[in-house]
C-alpha cells in the first residue's frame, strides 16, 4: 500500500509544481529539456527493445507509424491538423492508462517474496517525468479541471491494476497487446519531440538553452537511476540487451573517441580545417575527418581502415573534380585547435555517435531477423537517405554493426557511404555523378566482401575505460548545456535543400557556395553547427566554441 500511495505522490508534483515552472521561461525550458530527455530516453532505451523482443521487426513498423503519422496527416489535411493533433493526444492518454494497469501489477510483483524492491521504486521514480509530461502537454488543451479528473483517473487505473493484478494481468499482458502498444509508443514520442507549447523566443532562441540543458542532464541522471534499478531488480534478457550492451559499447568507445577528438585537434592545427581552399581537401575532412580512420583502425583493424582510406581518397578527388559543392558545410570555425577538436567538432558528432549506438541496438536485436547482407544494406541505405551522417557517426555506426554480428559489407558501409549517401547531397548532383558515385560505392563493397574478418588492436584495462567514458560524458554534457537538448538532436534531421539547382549552376567560388547553401537551408540539416535562423543571417560570434 505504501508504493501505491508513493506512486501517486511522485504522479502529483507536476501538477503541483506547475506554477512555479510558468513563473519563468528559464524554468519552462528546463522542465521541458527535463521531459524530453526522461521520458525520450525510457523510450528508446527501454521499452522499445522490450516491444521488438515480443514483437519482432513489425512492432517497429507500427512505432514509425505512431511517430510519422500524425505528422504525414497534418501536412496532408491542413484543415484538420487540429483534429490530428488531438486524436494523437487520446492515443497516448489511452497507452498511458493501459499502462499504469501493469504499472501497479508491477508494484504487487516487487512485494513477492524473491523480487527486489528496486522495481517498485523504478515504478515510483518514472511517475515524475510522467507527471510532469501529462500536465505539461495537456493542461493547455483541456484546462487545469479536465487535466485534474485525468490524473484521479490514472491514479484509479493504477490502484485497479494494484489491487486486481491477478484478474488484469492476463488481458495486459505485452504480447497480446505489443502493436498497439508499439503504436502508442510512437504517439507518445510525437508528442515529446514535437514541444507542445511555451515560449517561441525566434529573435533570442539561445537565451534560455542553458536552462533546458540543465534540465536535460537531471533527465539522464534520473533515466540512469531508473534503468540502473531495473537492471538490478529485474533479470531480463531484453535488459542485457538494452542497458548493459550499450555501456559495453560506451567503455569499449570512449578512449577512442577521445584519440579521434585530438587527432582532429591536430589536424587543424596543421592546416587541414573545414575552411580549406581545396574542394577535394574539404570531401576528405567530410568523409573520413581523418579522424575517424583512428576509430575503425583500432577497433577493426588497418584491412578496414585502408579500405576506408582508400576509397574515400577516391571518391575525394571524384567528388571535387566533378565540383559537387558539400551540402551542410562548417559556417563558422573556432580559432583554436583545442576547440575545433574538444568543442565544435563535439558539438557536430556527439548527436550522431548517440544516434548510432542506440539505433543499432534496436535494429541489432536479436529478435529482428536481419541476417542476410544484401537485407542489411538495403536497411542501412533506408537510414541513410533521409539524414546525412558525420564520419565519426559513421565510424561508430560501423563498431557497432561489427559488436552485432553484422556481415562485412554492412560495416564497411556506414565507413564509404553514410556521408554522402543522402537526399541533400544527391540533390546538389546530376544524374551521371550520382551514378558514378553509386558505381565506386558497389565496387568498394564488391572488393569488402574479400576482406578479412574485422578484429580489435588495443584492449585497455576497465579502469581507463571508465574514466575515458567519464571525460567523454562531461564533454557530451557540455555540448548540451551549450545546444540545449532540442537543438542538440535537432542537427539530426535532414531535408532536401531548398534552391538547390540554383546552387549547383552558381559560378561562385566553392566557399562562397557552400555558405549561400546555408543561409537557405534552415531545418538543421544534419549536425550543423549555427543554431537557428538568426546563425544564417546575422553574423556573430558563436559562443559555443571559447
């Protein structure tokens, strides 16, 4: 009885805390960064590996249908995006209320003799971030009275599960309702990425980005505690697989990465910066850095790597002979090597190494069948187009893969063609460079396929890797508190540029292309490193990188 009153408790500070948050937008935008890394984060790195091991590839078939669809329907009829964006909301208080069901199923389960209470008290901790979410995302539509009635409703729902758990368990159970959950799931992730009110500061977007990355740090220190209880009180496979797999992944990454940050650090200092005169120069930065050749020499050994050397050479000097300008170029650059390498490049890469790990760990489940290499590059290819890597994302991309099990076509890649391979930067080509550039690409993965089986240099002792993981994590954290966490993720979304052709027939210089492109691309294109409209278009000096 007392989880289920704590478990009510923890649901009820949104609501009650609510003034004091709208009293400031510095204090919205940190509840906001709170929500939208806690609630994002259980998620990705929770419930949806749960959803694929009762669901299989399909669940997420009905996740991107929950996640996509509302938008699509939005776009598509104009005159009831309204209707949409409320049927969306019932989607997700209807999830929500099916879930607090097994929520006090659970609470009963921790109480079991054998079970550890740790998974009641993860029950408890995730209310917060639910709380807070619930109020923050419908308060404004339905009003402080309706919002009210829904969370006694909530609470009812958890107390029936709580007391009935026996007689609901079996109609609740995840694998008879694993689509519609997995719907649901994807509904609810519209609504945390899509922020469903507060301040539009457009003039000063930066000004309270601080606050939101405050707030999305105590996110991910919760979504540790929560995760790490659950891992501890509850002896899953799925939970191996999710939570430990990826800090595995993490201490095996992070002395790398901080090799390949001061490897870029270096090369910067010694001239080959994103602001070099030669176009070929500047491909060879945006395919292999060549920092990222430090990653994959280590941890898949010098065959893969002169591969990537030598086919990124190759498609450099195509790429500037043909004078394809690069999409998504470097606007500004610090003036020192120490922030190019610790601070701006971070700030770019830090989005996509996250991407990666977690991405992988999804479609790298072993309930998803995808072991046949030509499936797996056709998977690869279709997260590809839409969103354009950064080669130490890519790089990551394909450890990860390797950590899988994946064939040596689809490591290979990620390392030639996750770059290059998308919307925006086909579309500043024409048809016969595409074709080459597709042509060099299924040669180098012909001659992959030769190659021998990818293997590790170096094994360092747990103590390095865990300190290494420390000094990256309070550098990924700092690019947060500098991006907040929207901005942060929002150089991960990738569209077609816009006057396109218009660029590809200027007569400019290659530079002066390359900014003009910017100045018309505002959606974030993939980790770019200006923060909103006012980047394009006001020049200043970013702060992001002293």
């Amino acid at each position: 009885m007392l989880y289920l009153l704590a478990s009510c408790i923890a649901l009820l500070i949104g609501p009650l805390c609510y003034r004091y948050f709208a009293s400031s937008s510095g204090l919205q935008k940190g509840l906001d960064g709170f929500i939208f890394v806690s609630l994002g984060g259980l998620v990705l790195i929770h419930i949806l590996p749960e959803l694929l091991e009762h669901g299989g590839i399909l669940a997420m078939v009905f996740v991107v249908l929950g996640l996509w669809g509302p938008t699509a329907s939005e776009r598509l009829f104009h005159r009831y995006s309204e209707m949409t964006h409320n049927f969306t909301l019932f989607l997700g208080i209807t999830g929500l209320l099916l879930h607090t069901i097994t929520d006090g199923t659970a609470m009963v389960l921790a109480q079991q003799e054998g079970n550890s209470i740790l998974l009641a008290l993860g029950v408890i901790l995730h209310q917060l971030p639910v709380g807070f979410a619930i109020w923050w995302v419908l308060q404004p539509h339905l009003g402080a009275r309706w919002t009210l009635l829904l969370f006694a409703v909530i609470m009812l729902f958890t107390a029936l599960g709580y007391f009935a758990s026996e007689q609901f368990l079996p109609y609740v159970s995840l694998d008879d309702t694993v689509y519609l959950q997995a719907f649901i799931t994807g509904s609810i992730l519209h609504v945390v990425l899509h922020q469903p009110h507060g301040p539009h500061e457009h003039p000063t977007p930066q000004r309270h980005e601080y606050q939101a990355g405050i707030g999305s740090l105590m996110g991910i220190g919760l979504l540790m505690i929560l995760l790490l209880m659950e891992t501890g009180g509850h002896d899953h496979a799925h939970h191996d697989h999710s939570t430990e797999q990826l800090m595995t992944w993490l201490l095996t990454l992070a002395p790398v990465l901080l090799l390949s940050y001061a490897a870029a650090a270096l090369r910067f200092k010694w001239g080959l910066t994103p602001h070099n005169h030669s176009l070929a120069s500047r491909w060879l930065q945006r395919l292999a850095g060549p920092e990222a050749l430090v990653i994959t020499t280590l941890l898949l050994g010098p065959w893969l790597a002169l591969m990537q050397l030598s086919v990124t050479l190759l498609l450099s000097v195509y790429l500037a002979y043909a004078k394809v300008d690069i999409t998504d170029p470097h606007p500004t650059q610090p003036i020192n090597a120490l922030g190019f390498g610790f601070a701006h490049l971070v700030d770019r890469s830090a989005p996509w190494i996250l991407l990666s790990l977690v991405l992988v760990n999804l479609i790298g489940h072993p309930s998803v069948p995808l072991n046949q290499p030509m499936l797996q590059v056709a998977i690869l290819l279709l997260v590809f187009l839409p969103m354009r890597f950064c080669n130490l994302g890519a790089a990551v991309l394909a450890i990860a893969l390797a950590y899988s099990g994946w064939s040596p076509i689809a490591i290979i890649l990620p390392l030639i063609a996750a770059p290059v391979l998308n919307i925006a930067q086909l579309s500043l080509m024409t048809w016969p460079q595409r074709l080459a550039l597709v042509t060099i690409i299924a040669l180098a993965l012909l001659a992959a396929s030769a190659l021998p089986l990818w293997f590790s240099l170096i094994t360092l002792p747990e103590m390095v890797n865990l300190v290494a993981l420390l000094i990256l994590s309070a550098m990924f954290a700092a690019s947060l508190l500098r991006l907040g966490p929207r901005q942060f993720l929002r150089r991960l979304m990738l569209s077609k540029p816009k006057h396109h052709h218009a660029l590809r027939h200027s007569h400019a210089p290659h530079g002066h292309a390359e900014h003009s492109h910017t100045e018309h691309d505002h959606t974030g294109h993939g980790h770019r490193h200006d923060h909103g409209h006012d980047a394009a278009m006001v020049p200043r000096k970013d702060k992001h990188h002293h």
